[in-house]
C-alpha cells in the first residue's frame, strides 16, 4: 500500500470563504510533479464550503442540527484516514490504465454496515481481491490497481426520502453511517453519532488493510496459500491452485537464478480504497489542505465518486468534488433498466443513457478542467445490449473532446432483476456477458478496457445466481445476507476474474505487447 505523502493533521479551514485567506478572482495554482510531468492544477472560485451555495440532494434531516454541529467540529479535529501521497499515487496508477498500462480492480461491499463488521470478513474479501489480482496479471502481464469498495462505503442514495409500511410513514434507510434498517421510529431517525461510529470502522478497516498489504501477508510468496477454504475444492479454486503453482515455480526460478524474491515489490502490495461522496457535511469534515501542495483531498478515501442522484452540473455534489484533488469516478448508467423493480441503489458518478453525450464531456471538464490524467474514471453500467449501442457514442465524444479518462466496467447494477421468491438477484451469465460487451465496444473502437469496478465479498454467501458452482433461485434464501445488493461470492469472483484475464490475454497478444518484448511498468507484481 502506498504510504508516501503527508496531509496536515490539525483541523482543516472549515470556511475559506470566512477565512483570513480571500478568495481573489483568480485561481490559485499549484505545480505538482507526477510522473516526470509538470502539471498545473486548482479550482477557481471554489471554497471548502461553496457547495452550501449549491442545490444538495441525498442530504439526510437531522431533528438536531447543533448536536450534528458538535459530531462535525469533532471530526475536523480527528487525524485523515488516508493521505494526500497515497491519492496521488493512484492517480498515477489511473493514468496509465487510461493509456493500456495498466487494469483497475475495484471491488466489495455494496454497502459496510456496523453489524457485519469484524476481522475476518474484511480479511475474506482482500484476499479474494489479491486472488484476483494474481490472475488478472497472470493474463494481463500487467500491473493491477487494486481498490476497494471498504473502508467508507456506508450511505445509500434513495429515489424517495420516505418509506410507508402499513400506513407508517419513516424516513428511507440511508446507510449505517445515517440511520437504521429497522423500521421503527428512533431506529430511522437520521442520529449524527453514527458519523463517529462510521469513522472509527472506516479508520479501523484501513488500519487492517494496510497491515494486510505491508505485513507480509500480501507477499507473492503467499500465493498458494490464499485459497479460502470453501472455494479450495471447487472448479474455480482448482483452476488458481494450478495458476498459483505456477507463479511458485517461477519464484523457484527467480532465486535459483540469484534474483531476489525479497524485494519490497515482491512481499507488500498497494491497495487503495473508495466510496460515493454522498454525505457532505462529513466529507468536508474529513478535507485537509495538503501540507506538501496546497491542495485540498478529500481524505476520507483515496477515489471518491457521485451518484446518478447527485450529478447535477451545478449541484452541490460536483461543486464540492471539483475542488478536491482526488481521483474521481464518472459512472455511465441504464435509466429503467428494471422498470418498476429498479431500487435506486446506485454507486459512483453515473451518466444515464439518456444522458447527452454533450454532457458528460461537460461533466468532465467540469471535474477535471486541466485534464489531468487519471483524475477521471468512467465507470459503465448499462446491461449487454445497451452497452454494444451506448457505449460507442460516449467514447467518440470523449475522443472528440481530447480528454483523458480511464474506462472501466461495473457489470452488476445493469442486471439486477427479483426472484420468484421477491429477493434481488444478479445473473451470473448477463454480468459475464455485459463484461464480454464491454471489451468488444473498445475492441471495435480502438480505445482502453480499464477496469471493472465489482460487488463481491469473500463470504459464502448465494446471492447471485449461476456460476460454475451453480447458485439457483431456490438457493438465494440459504446464505442471503446482504442488506442491500447482491454480491459475488468468492468463488463466483474468481470465475470472472479468469474470463477477464483471458481476454486481456488475447488483447495483449494481439497488441504485441509482452513482458518479454519490453513491456513492464511500475506497481506492484500481484
């Protein structure tokens, strides 16, 4: 994990427009250096608070607002969960990925909750994600960014604010990190000591998850050993113990050969973390001014994104994420893709397919007015089909444009459909096939597969139907247990981590670019 970078650790400037430091009528620029190449970024007329002058929506009420006061002024005073160094790093991980260099890896919980929340789940999920890592670079010969749905990922963005149950009428669930599940109403109503709680797990899950990534347990040589135990004699867990001995082998070789498996690249991994940036009063909570540049990063992730509900141009949402430093998502999306069943659970910036073309790419200069490579991800999610018509005019219009954006697959929310038995599922065979859309779009159009952003979990959990363990709708009630969307399980996430590498495969060998033939970039090897 990539640790470099300092932010400064007192409270931020909670106002810059009531600040000793004015706002002037131009930008305030700073140079940092990336990659060997100067570039110049900052937000004209934008303040830490500005997005206060802005329409925000998916803002929970809370009953009392000098109480929320109190959590918010606690949080500014607490230490950032993550560090501007390490946000900039994987900004330059995302701009090589938006170049072919690399492959983003992004997945986990649909939503953390409080309940679920403990050592082994999360330990579960990271190595079901270094799991797929090894087979992505096995394919990809490739470096793969490895980011996580963890850490943070607690709101919920709701198509209405109320819900009625037998002429109750509560406010929606909004996440752990807002209110309960439970439908009653002291459970319901918005409590801002759940911030607190939510900081603590976030702060603990990355404490975790970094000893995880730099304590050698994420060391390559661990490979074989990373097999969960109900995955260990499945068609699936056959398939990695074979590739798994055959990095082994190689490893073997590279000592025999004199060179060094001990090297910091071989026995530690980077892994970053992401959420939506839904809840701004605590969003702005957790931004510090970065000692090193000037800049401001969001440090309650390392890649935030904004949801279909709160992309509006000139919302609130995107007033605040404009100013931040960090890498962001754009999610392009199917509007009805379910009808009446769709539940408006919905994750990252995300541009329907109603959307202008016109209008994402205003989207992204709007977010990222210098261009910056790998500032921008745009994550897709429309179902096959949809994709094979969509798809193609969102990326001539970004080329057309001259952005830079790194495209990346989320081939789950496009194929949620309910079960007999009234639970939400997801079709193996449609997320396999939408991934499958995804590659020959930018095949036909000569552009980058970048990524695929995932809702999985290393439980054993049938929550999704198919696979080569086949899942069936009578099976969905025996390990459902999510309280939002469906995930992958471990053995499931394996099985497409395999298709996807496959077709890296076949994509790098069509490109010509081999290890061999001089193909190798920075990051880590698993």
């Amino acid at each position: 994990m990539a640790l470099a970078g300092t932010a400064n650790l007192t409270a931020p400037t909670t106002s810059l427009r009531h600040s000793s430091r004015k706002l002037s009528s131009r930008p305030r620029i700073f140079t940092v250096q990336a990659s060997a190449v100067e570039i110049k970024v900052g937000s004209p007329n934008w303040a830490l608070d500005s997005w206060k002058l802005r329409k925000a929506l998916q803002i929970p009420v809370y009953p009392n607002k000098e109480e929320l006061d109190s959590v918010l002024k606690t949080l500014e005073s607490f230490p950032p969960i993550v560090f501007a160094g390490e946000a900039r790093k994987l900004e330059e991980r995302l701009a090589n990925a938006a170049v072919g260099k690399a492959f983003l890896l992004q997945g986990g919980d649909c939503a953390e909750s409080f309940k679920e929340f403990n050592g082994n789940n999360i330990r579960d999920t990271f190595r079901v994600l270094l799991q797929m890592g090894v087979v992505l670079t096995f394919g990809a010969q490739m470096p793969i960014i490895k980011v996580g749905r963890m850490a943070g990922q607690f709101a919920k963005p709701r198509s209405d604010p109320f819900e009625t149950k037998d002429g109750v009428k509560l406010p929606s669930y909004q996440g752990d990190n807002i209110n309960g599940d439970v439908f009653d109403e002291k459970s319901r109503t918005p409590d801002p000591e759940r911030l607190l709680r939510a900081y603590t797990q976030s702060a603990a899950t990355l404490n975790l998850l970094r000893a995880f990534a730099t304590g050698g347990y994420a060391a390559i040589q661990r490979v074989t050993q990373w097999n969960l135990d109900f995955v260990e004699h499945s068609e699936q867990g056959d398939r990695y113990m074979e590739l798994a001995q055959r990095v082994d082998e190689a490893l073997g070789f590279m000592a025999a050969a004199g060179l060094t498996v001990e090297h910091p690249i071989m026995t530690t991994t980077e892994f970053w973390t992401s959420h939506e940036c839904l809840h701004l009063p605590y969003e702005q909570a957790l931004t510090r001014e970065d000692s090193t540049t000037g800049l401001f990063y969001d440090c309650s992730a390392h890649m935030l994104w904004v949801g279909e509900r709160t992309r509006q141009l000139d919302g609130a949402h995107v007033e605040f994420l404009r100013g931040v430093a960090n890498p962001l998502g754009i999610k392009v999306t199917l509007i009805d893709v379910l009808g009446s069943q769709q539940l408006a659970l919905v994750f990252v910036l995300q541009v329907s397919d109603k959307m202008d073309p016109k209008e994402l790419v205003k989207l992204c200069e709007i977010l990222n007015p210098r261009n910056r490579p790998g500032r921008v991800t745009i994550i897709t999610r429309m179902g096959a089909e949809n994709m094979r018509v969509k798809l193609p005019h969102l990326i001539r219009a970004v080329r057309q444009a001259g952005l830079i954006v790194t495209w990346v697959s989320d081939p789950m929310h496009g194929n949620t459909i309910k079960a007999p038995c009234g639970l939400k599922t997801r079709p193996f065979d449609a997320i396999r096939s939408e991934l499958r859309a995804f590659f020959d779009v930018h095949q036909q159009e000569g552009s980058h597969p970048g990524g695929v952003h995932l809702e999985m979990t290393g439980q054993n959990v049938t929550e999704c139907i198919g696979g080569s363990r086949t899942v069936t709708f009578d099976d969905l009630s025996s390990r459902y247990h999510t309280h939002c969307d469906p995930r992958l399980n471990a053995s499931q996430s394996l099985e497409l981590a395999f298709a996807i590498s496959e077709r890296l495969r076949k994509r790098r060998i069509r490109s010509g670019n081999n290890f061999l033939n001089g193909h190798q970039e920075g990051g880590s090897v698993v």
